[in-house]
C-alpha cells in the first residue's frame, strides 16, 4: 500500500466520519491513521507503518489483533446463530457466559444482565438500583454518590455521576445532581501517611453524606483501585473494603465499575478482589470480548434480583436493549475467558508486569517524569512538559513516528498494553515512549 491510499482513507474519513472525543479541526495538524490489518501488538496502515498498540486500544483488546483462538470461535458460532432476541429466547453462549462469570464470584453475583457498551451497563446499574429500593418499599432512595476523578460514560445517566469536567461541561444542565465525594488518590499522601490511611480518610467523606441523607441515597459507584479515565489515579485495596462496612451500616449499594479495571487488569481477574469484599452491582465491558464486539454486563447478587421477582409486570426490571446478549459477542466472551484459564493469564501477566516496569525504570526517573505508578498491567506517569497546552496531542503524534500508540489523558501517560506483548515489544515500546516525552516535552 502507499502513502497515497493513507492519504486517500484519511481525506474521506475527514469528509464523513465524525470521530470521537476530538476536536475534528485539530486533524488539520495531527495526523490521522487509516488503519488497514492488526496482528497481535501490532496496528498497521495504509501507508505501510506499524504501530504497538500501547492502550490495547482503549482498554478494549486484551490477547492481541486478530487473535486466532478468538476469531476461530466467532466463526464458529457465526454458522450456528449470529443473533436472536433474548426476551423469551436464551442460547448456548448467553447461559455459558453467565454461569461462568458467576462462577468466578463464587456465585455471590449469580444474575446477569446484558447491553452493549459500557455506558449502559452503568445506566442498568444506576436503575436497578434505584428500582430495587422503590420494590422494597424505600422509594425515596433515588440518590447516588460518585468520585472526584471518577468516569462511568457519557450518556445523560452515566455522565450524571462521572467527574470529567471536561466531559460534563457542555451538558451540565441535562444531568441529574448527584453527591461528589473525595477521590483516595494515593498521591496525596503526605509524609509518614500510608495510602490507606488516605483511603480511610477519603471514606470519611462518604461517612459524612451517608450520615446526613443515608435515607435518601440508592448507592455509590466506584472504579476499583485505578480512576482510569480521570488520569489512572491509583487507590489503596482498602477503599473498598471501608465503603462496604460503610454501604452495610447505612443501607446503600456499592456499584463496582469494573468496565474497565475488570478482566484481569489489576492483576487480579476483578479488581474487587483486592479488597476481599464483592459490591451489589459489578459492571463489565470493555475487555470482556477481547476487544471484538461491543458487549457489556451487569452482575447482582440473590436479593436484588428477588426484588424484582413477582406476579407484577411493573415491578419488573424494564430495560432492555436490542443486541442484548449478542451470541458472537458471547462467544468471543467465552473464548477470552478460555484463554485466561488455558494459559494462566494472571500469572504469566505477574512476570509480564514486572519485565514492563523494568523497561520504564528510565522513564521512572527522568526529569520530565513524576508519580511513577503501576497497578497490574496499567503503568502510568505525569509528563512535566514546558509547554501544558497540546501536550497530549504533541505526545501522541510522537509516538506514532516512534512506531508506538500511546494517547496521554492529559499530561499523564500511561501504558495498559495487550497481555501477548512480548520483550522485543516491551523495549520497543519503552524506548517509544521515553523518545516521545522527550520530543512532545
Ligand atoms: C470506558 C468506561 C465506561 C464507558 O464504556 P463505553 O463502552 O465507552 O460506553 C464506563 N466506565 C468506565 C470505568 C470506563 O472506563
């Protein structure tokens, strides 16, 4: 391919395509990519370039491109059944999928719910929620609590409890109020303090709303161990654990986002479960289908889903969207958890861990680094740029003449790279991105 059918994709998608989250006129100097083939790690173009996928593209894709244990399993169900409603029908990949989520709960979150994409999953959460409570006969608990820092999506319900001003700025008065609390952002530690001390003293804040409106709140959400979104803001195991003593004590349900820290992420297979303690809502997406198709869960406990269980159609849980359940998008769910277990994912991504923060140890104690942190498979650093304005951007298209992907939030960079990068891959990325700060700072 040459630099002319790049430069041919990237004028017509100029001309139609409207992308996301982009100011569509910053393309008129940073580049755009037409991609053409992804293998593995790897991202390529029209033009002939190839790229490591340092953001396992959005989060999304955690066993590499066009993976063939994946693809063979999406074809296979293609010639079974591709999709179905699944209001009074049900199939093979749905009930497998769920009984084997649920498993991995120790059947503690045993009912699961489908959508599509991550946003909605936190809708379901946010209703249900809230719906449970009015079926108990508690319909005064129509309140949520959310972070500072905290990111669940952008639609109207879900960008009601994220804490992107960015994000919310423009839609301010289309949004729901709801109670902001203090992140327990393990950075503001200060001398002498652990990060769980910060942990338990963020909680305090969540202590203080529950004790003057406990009556009136239906739950808090919360990103468990890393706010993504809100620039990888790392916190203590023990936040959660304190919300749940305190969701216990004051009668409120704890909604564990796990859209994105989910699936293996942290190092462990739910984030979760680094506190020891399981929420009342666990919201997955993002890498659920390795990155494939767009699918995304609710998972609640024994009780929520009784309250809803009666003769009565309008104490049911009345939501529904059309691809919920999509049989392919199960299937390349199935096959992504088969991948975990076959090759012990968690304990091969210990020593990945490691060799990737090896690599980064100059980045960790470059001048233009600060806050070197690292939870799992996610690495991340605030870059010290002279220049604030453009940062991003000017860090992303370096990357790109580096051979890497990497997109800051911000002036933090962060790396969550696809669990098959191998060392070759982990050098050309941490070489990549110690040149991109370099160049972009
Ligand atoms: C990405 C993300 C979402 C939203 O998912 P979409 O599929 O983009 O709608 C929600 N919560 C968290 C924590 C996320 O990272």
């Amino acid at each position: 391919m040459s630099a002319h059918a790049n430069n041919d994709w990237v004028a017509r998608s100029l001309a139609s395509v409207w992308h996301p989250c982009t100011q569509m006129q910053h393309h008129e100097s940073i580049p755009m990519v037409s991609l053409s083939q992804g293998r593995g790690a790897w991202l390529m173009d029209h033009a002939g370039h190839r790229y490591i996928d340092g953001i396992s593209s959005w989060w999304v894709n955690l066993f590499g491109h066009a993976n063939p244990r994946i693809n063979h399993a999406i074809k296979a169900q293609l010639d079974q059944l591709e999709h179905a409603m699944l209001a009074g029908f049900t199939h093979e990949p749905v009930v497998e999928l769920s009984e084997q989520l649920s498993a991995l709960t120790d059947g503690v979150l045993g009912h699961c719910f489908y959508a599509s994409d991550g946003a909605s999953a936190v809708e379901i959460a946010l209703k249900m929620s809230f719906h449970a409570w009015a079926n108990q006969g508690l319909p005064q608990k129509q309140e949520f609590i959310y972070l500072q820092g905290g990111y669940h999506g952008e639609t109207v319900g879900a960008l009601a409890v994220t804490d992107v001003p960015l994000f919310r700025q423009a839609y301010g008065a289309m949004l729901q109020p709801a109670h902001v609390v203090a992140t327990p952002d393990a950075r503001n530690a200060k001398e002498g303090e652990t990060t769980a001390d910060v942990a338990r003293h963020a909680a305090l804040d969540v202590r203080r709303v529950l004790e003057q409106r406990a009556e009136h709140i239906a739950a808090i959400i919360i990103e468990p161990l890393v706010q993504c979104a809100g620039g990888m803001i790392m916190h203590d195991p023990v936040y959660m654990q304190t919300l749940r003593a305190l969701c216990d004590e004051f009668n409120v349900h704890l909604i564990a986002d796990e859209i994105a820290v989910g699936c293996g992420r942290t190092g462990t297979f739910f984030a979760s479960e680094q506190s020891g303690v399981w929420p009342d809502f666990l919201c997955l997406s993002k890498g659920i289908s390795g990155g494939y198709l767009p699918l995304s869960l609710v998972m609640t406990r024994k009780e929520i889903y009784q309250a809803f269980y009666h003769s009565d159609i309008t104490r049911a849980f009345l939501h529904s969207h059309s691809y919920t359940g999509n049989p392919l998008a199960c299937r390349a769910a199935l096959a992504t958890l088969a991948i975990f277990k076959e090759d012990d994912v968690l304990a091969q991504n210990r020593v990945r861990g490691d060799k990737i923060e090896a690599a980064l140890e100059d980045l960790k104690h470059h001048p233009r680094s600060k806050n070197f942190r690292r939870c799992g498979m996610i690495f991340a650093f605030d870059a010290q740029p002279n220049e604030q304005a453009g940062f991003a951007r000017r860090y992303f298209a370096q990357g790109l003449q580096q051979q890497i992907l990497l997109r800051p939030i911000g002036n933090t960079v962060y790396l969550m790279p696809p669990y098959i990068i191998n060392d070759e891959e982990i050098n050309c990325l941490a070489t990549g991105a110690i040149k991109a700060l370099e160049a972009s700072c």
